[in-house]
C-alpha cells in the first residue's frame, strides 16, 4: 500500500529441498508466517507452494481484504522475478509498487 516496513523473521522448520518456514518475531504491523514446499516433477523441474498466513494488527487489522489483495499481487511479481532470474531472460517484472 505504498509503504516498506521491515519485519525480523526466525526459521521455524527447515528440511533440505522440500520444505522452509518462518515467521515474523514481532506482530507490528503484520504477524506473519510463511511455509514454502518444494515438490520434485520427474523431469519437468519443480513444483513451489507457497503457503502465507498474517495476522494483521491495528490499522491493518481494519482493512485486512485490502491487505490480502496487496500481498497476494506482490507476491505473484515477487514469483514471476524469481522464476524470470532462474530462467536467465533479462526482463524481470516490474516491482508491484511502482505500477
């Protein structure tokens, strides 16, 4: 929604190539909590589940749709750089706050 914040994070589960978790050590503005689950494909590369779940306080708590929607678009950008960097190509989406 216009605004970075910075939010600490500690690992919570980790398995080597199948499965990272953290979560947020301070719940201002957000609690957040993020599981990430990699499936091998036989030969067709890999299959990544992202799984977020916030608990948003104070202002947020308010317009906790809006919130939704804002963190589900930034992370499909966040996905599409992600993927655009491993595959080599030069175009990289532009960054969801500067549209």
């Amino acid at each position: 929604m216009g605004r970075s914040f910075e939010a600490p994070f500690e690992i919570i589960d980790y398995e080597p190539n199948r499965r990272y978790a953290q979560r947020s050590t301070e719940e201002h503005p957000v609690a957040i909590t993020m599981v990430f689950v990699y499936e091998p494909l036989s030969s067709d590369g890999t299959r990544f589940r992202p799984r977020i779940e916030a608990e948003p306080g104070g202002f947020f708590g308010l317009v906790g749709p809006v919130l939704e929607r804002v963190i589900r678009r930034q992370m499909r950008t966040n996905l599409q750089t992600l993927k655009a960097l491993l595959e080599g190509r030069e175009e990289v989406p532009e960054p969801v706050g500067e549209r």
